[in-house]
DNA sequence: ACAATTATTGACAGCGCTACCATCGGATTG
DNA sequence: CAATCCGATGGTAGCGCTGTCAATAATTGT
C-alpha cells in the first residue's frame, strides 16, 4: 500500500488534504494564509505536504486567484555592468521570496518599454519595477493601470509613478564637477555616450556646475548617441582635444569611457593627473586599481536592485512604505587621477 | 450596443470565437497551429481577436495544456560580463518567439544548481540552458527526467544531457600558450581565479602545452578560488613574481585580470611586452584599446546565447539538430601585449 | 461514380486551484 | 441566558483554456 509515491504523478492539493484530514480549501490556506490554521490541522499540512513531496501547479494558482507571483523588471540594457550589479540584487532579494522574476530589457528604446509593458500587463504580475522616470505618457498610464506596486529605479524624481529608488544624477555630476573645480581645473571637459536620460541629468549638473563658476563653454563638450565602449573614451577624448586642446580635466559620463581616456592618455604621453584630471561615474571596480587610481562617484547598485524588491514585495504583501521616495544618494571617490600630483 | 470594449475586462477565447463565428476550440487552434485552419476562418478569428484586442491568458493555457512556454536558463554569475553576452544573445533571440526566459542564478555553487532544476522541474518549462557539463548527478537525472529539450552551453563535451553549444577550454587556453611559446618566450605564468570547471580546463589547457614544450613549473601556477576582479590580477601578479621572479609572460583565465597585470605592471615599471607578455581569455572590448593593447582569447559568447535558444526552440518544435554538439570555436586575438616590442 | 482518405471543425470534459459564501462551535456581552 | 460576534473550516463553482475524439466536409483514386 506504499503509495506515497514522490514519483512525480498526480500530487494534488486534494491527496495532500486527504492525506492530512483537512479539505483541501484548508489545505490551501496552509500555504497561503498559514496563521488562519489551528497549530494541531497546521501541523498534519505540513507534513502531509513533506511526505508527499507535494509541489504547487502554479498555473492552476494564477488561473484561479486572477493573480501571478511574478515581478517584472524592465531595464535598458543587459551588458552594461550597472544593470548587472542592480539585477544581481534583484535577484538575490527575491530569492527565498515566493517571487520569481520576469526580465525585460528595452535597449534604451522607450517604444520598446511600452510593448513591453502591455506585454506585463495581460500577464498580471503581482509587481513591477521599471527603469528611470522617462516613460512615455502611454506607459505611464499603464503603469498607472496596472492595479500593482511599481518601483522606478536607478533615479529619483518629483512625480513618482508608485515607488522609487535611485539617487540624483544631478547632485552626483554637480559633486564631481565641483570637485575638479576645488582641483583648481577651469578647463573641464564632458564626455557623453548613450545619452540616455541620466546621462543627460549627469550633463545638466556639469553644466550648471560649470556655469556657478563661470567656467562653462560648450566647446568642452563632447557627445554621441553611440553605446559606451572603452574605446569610444579614447576616441570623444580625441575629438575633445581637437576641439578644445587647453583642457585640463575630463569628466566622463561612465567609468568605460574614463578608461578608455587613460588610455589615450597613455598613448599621447599626456600625464594623468598632471596634464589631464580623470573623473568617471559609476565607480567600477577596475578604477581603484587603474594607474593612477581613478576618481569615480560610486553609486549604491546593488542595494538599489535589493531595496526595489524588497519595497515592492512590502507593498503587495500590504506593507507599504512611510516615504515612497528612497534616496540612495552617492559618494565621490577621490583618487589619484583627480589630486595634484605632488601632495 | 459599441460593447467592443477595449477595457481589460472580459475578453475570452469565447468572446473571440463567438465574434468570429466559430467554436472556440477552433480560435483556440488560430494560435497554436494557423496552418491547421482554413483561409476564411483564419482570417476571421485574426480581425475578432484584433478588434477585441484579445489577449490570451497564459496561465489557463499552461493549465489546460500541461505545458508552458518558458525557456529556463541557469547560469552561474550575473555580474561576470561573460553572461552578459550570453544572455543578450539569449534574450534577443526569445524576442519575437512565443517563448519566455526564466533566469536562475547558481553563483558557482552546483548545490544551487540542484535546487534550482528542481523549482524548474516543478514549472515544467517547456526547454532548458544550463551552463556548463559538470552538474551533480542528481542534477542530471533531473535533466533527464524533465522530459523538455537541455542545451549545456558554454563548452563542449562527450556526453551531452540533450544538446550542446560552446568550445573547448582547453583547445582554447591550448592554442594561447603555444603562442606565447612561439614568442620565445619560456618562463609563462598561470594566474587563475574562481576556478571553475571551465577555467579547471583552461589550466588543464595550460600544463598540457607546457609539458609538451617541457617547460611545466608547478612554481609558474597562481591561483585561488576567490571571485575575479582586477585588483586580484594584481594581487595574483605579485604573488607570481615573489614566487617565480623570472616570468617572461604571463596567462590569465580572464580579461579582468589580464588588466589588472597591466597595471601591475605599470606600478612595477615593468615594460610590456618587453619584461612581461600578457594574455587574456574572452577578448572583452577594453582589451583591443588597453596600453599596450591586450591578447586575448575571443570566444562567441552573444552567438552562443543565440544558438541556445535557437536549438531550444527548433527542439520544442521538433526540429531536432542533426548533430547535437554545436562547437563555435574561438578565435587568438594577437595583439601588441604578447608580440616582441620591434617586429 | 463511389468508397476511401484527408482536411476542418466542434462537443465535451476537466486541468488544479482558490473566491465566495455558508456553517458551526465557542467566546463575549448586557 | 439569549443575542451577537468571531475564528476556523468546508462546499460549491468556476477561472480560461485545450486534449481527446468524434463528426462533417472536401478531396482523391480507380
């Protein structure tokens, strides 16, 4: 009669009830609402559930209760290694959870969020976390309509669409620029590639830092639309010495392009920091060990992806947040290529 | 009587099939096999499913259908750049397919491993991507048993669960040293971090050339299980040297501390190539425009996303490859770091 | 021209679970 | 002590779709 079987048959809810002596409504609520059970019928689940090896179907789960233990996540982009270390605390935040993730990434396309959005949207994921403020105004009405917690990311702003938690961009570059400027710099350059919303928040910081110390010049500026590579570094800093040869600091939009700068430096025996000062964003690992260290205003990525998870699975489970904005602010990291030479 | 309501309300295969004048069943096979219908039906139920903006509802359908459309891919880091093409590959190759990915991340551990095929056993995913050939044994009576098409990615073996696409690690690591041999050069360093079974390999790679060249020296060998970053490559460099001063190149499982070499370099005053020849595995972009610029191995990790995924799909469809094992080789990137300075 | 075969289509039942409400003791209250 | 309430439990009905198989229409061969 040894037909507690964890061959991978027919274990329904209704075997584990029966096995345990409860209906299976009961037997549902042990893994739903477990705290509605008497310790004594709580007990008897939870082993009949363990003797069987009982899994849920969560199909049958989503189709009855209208509802998914799926949060989406959309981002930009999947090799840029600032997405890699915030879905790594994505990652690690749910698991454990009942949560499981759905990623989607728009390659820096708006067009693409919006389908990707409705796509979530007939899924009906129990919450959602989105990348940046930008959305169009279509995507923003589904989000609104989405009737689940949403967490905008990597960016704080004024009109939050549910949650958020990022840093200013803003803040972050004005820091940096006026910390090259206290350098005694007056001739900064900007570098810019995939001049995506933040990076253009980052510009309008370098901008009106620059413009407090009546030191801004357009010429100084340089930008593309192309994907950051650490060889398009050496390639805008090229451009920037040919459109303004009397810099005497860079400041480059991500750390990819701060490299590639050193190494142009390198190739044009440009002295860093004594010709040049280099200050990157995003402080990735390699800029401490750069010679000369880099500069780098570091950014908290990782428990970026870790508290938009957890704030988003509080608020399904009803917890919701005191303050819906969550700053995880910055810190500039001053290092060799940034200081005089000699102090 | 304008009920053609766009509203997310209730719009089921029944509301479709009732417009388009047909059984639901028939609507039903509109999605899964269009071939199946005739001309006149297909193109109605296409207009009712239009005009209704029908969308189907995935959980009754995987519920019904003792099926899902999801493709799982187990991969071991998130943050290694290595996955990040892979996935990329991944992930625009599912685009436009009906299939969805769900990731899982082992983080080097084949325990995790274990436990996530059997979370990926209970959802039956209509296909698998795992990485690498050395799962537990358990892990691979569980691969066996699922029952879907398996794809091992990132390198090649004898005795595939199912499918595989990737290279030889040790062909690869092969090939590297016995150009740094052909260099002249004869004193070359192993440093090696994380070692995982495929960087195991690329050791195995390693010692076989330098046997054959008679020039093996347990001494020359650097490594630790440590997570890779390039502040280790220096730290590894600098164990190299204290332990074997006279080192004429070195090898690095990785880019990451290939670089972190050269800038140990470069705080030794060490010239390289001259002192030092260096190479690296993977060709990461930074490599082509390091100073002096880096040799690497270049592997196909964004094509063998998109083979994976592809060889999945064909498999679900019963499109079954005619050779199982997919090599996509992987190509020595000679550049100015393991040349002689004035050829 | 007629049986045999093949392409289309539909009826029925049910996948495994949970929402909704009903039930039923026992505790609380005036 | 009856009226009320509450926590714990169960019964009934589907959720929206598809597998199975039978029924019908179209096609073909001889």
């Amino acid at each position: 009669m040894g037909r507690k079987t964890t061959k991978s048959g027919k274990i329904r809810l209704t075997e584990v009830a029966k096995l345990a002596g409860v209906s299976p409504i009961t037997a549902s609520r042990f893994f739903r609402n477990p705290e509605a059970l008497s310790l004594s019928k709580r007990e008897r689940v939870d082993s009949a559930v363990k003797e069987l090896g009982y899994v849920p179907n969560l199909a049958a789960r989503a189709l009855a209760s209208h509802r998914t233990e799926v949060i989406g996540v959309v981002i930009p982009s999947l090799t840029n290694n600032v997405f890699a270390d915030v879905l790594r605390g994505i990652y690690d935040s749910s698991e454990g959870s009942r949560y499981s993730i759905q990623l989607a990434n728009t390659r820096y396309s708006i067009l693409q969020e919006e389908k990707l959005l409705q796509l979530f949207r007939a899924q009906k994921p129990a919450g959602l976390i989105v990348t940046g403020i930008n959305q169009t105004a279509e995507s923003r009405a589904i989000l609104e309509s989405m009737n689940c917690p949403v967490t905008q990311i990597m960016e704080i702003g004024d009109a939050p669409v549910d949650m958020m938690v990022g840093f200013s961009h803003y803040d972050a570059s004005f820091a940096a620029i006026s910390h090259i400027l206290a350098q005694g710099r007056r001739r900064i350059g900007f570098l810019g590639a995939r001049m995506d919303p933040r990076v253009q928040r980052r510009l309008d910081g370098y901008r009106d830092a620059m413009k407090a110390a009546s030191m801004f010049d357009a010429s100084l500026i340089v930008t593309t639309s192309v994907p950051t590579t650490v060889t398009l570094g050496g390639t805008l800093f090229a451009d920037l010495l040919a459109q303004a040869p009397d810099i005497d600091a860079v400041f480059c939009v991500n750390d990819d392009l701060a490299l590639g700068v050193l190494f142009e430096c390198q190739r044009r025996q440009l002295s860093v920091p004594r010709d040049v000062a280099i200050v990157g964003f995003n402080d990735l690992e390699f800029m401490a060990s750069a010679v000369p260290s880099l500069t780098s205003v570091r950014t908290n990525r990782y428990e970026m992806g870790r508290h938009a998870v957890t704030m988003v699975i509080d608020a399904i489970e009803g917890r919701r947040p005191q303050e819906p904005v969550l700053d995880l602010g910055f810190q500039l990291m001053v290092r060799e290529s940034s200081v005089p030479p000699n102090t």
